[in-house]
C-alpha cells in the first residue's frame, strides 16, 4: 500500500512542476505502457509465436482494433473476405 501512496505522490509533484493534471499524467502513462505491450506482442506475432485471438484477450482490445493496429505499423497479415 505504501508504494501506491509513493507513486501517488510522485505522480503529484510532477503535476505541481509541470502545466497538466494528474489525470492527464495518468492517460500518458497508460498510453505509453499499452503501446509497449502492444510492440511486445506484435514481436511474437511476427515470428508466429502468438495469434491474434491471444494478442486480443491479453489486450483487451477487439480484433478489428489490432488489424487497424497492423496495418498503421505495415505488418503483413491474412485479409478475409467477407461475402
């Protein structure tokens, strides 16, 4: 409990010595770790280690968001045709 406190407080000086509130600093944060898990699976992802429904449930995020995902990073994948 009291590391929760230590980051709290850390989180709360940087708001104090920079112009944006904690929950901005949270979002970045967020943000920043979800595109470092994000790059970790797309690694596996490239050398076949992991598929996509894995790589969804571990992010939590619905298949069509990692395809958009692929393609803004150019990463080859299979396009299935919808008829």
């Amino acid at each position: 409990m009291s590391n929760l406190k230590d980051i709290k407080s850390e989180i709360e000086k940087y708001a104090n010595d920079s112009n944006l509130t904690e929950l901005q600093i949270v979002e970045k944060l967020e943000k920043d770790y979800f595109d470092k898990r994000v790059n970790e699976n797309l690694k596996l992802y490239k050398k076949g280690k992991k598929k996509v429904s894995e790589i969804t449930k571990d992010l939590k995020i619905s298949p069509r968001k990692f395809y958009a995902i692929l393609e803004k990073k150019k990463i080859e994948h299979k396009k299935y045709k919808k008829e």
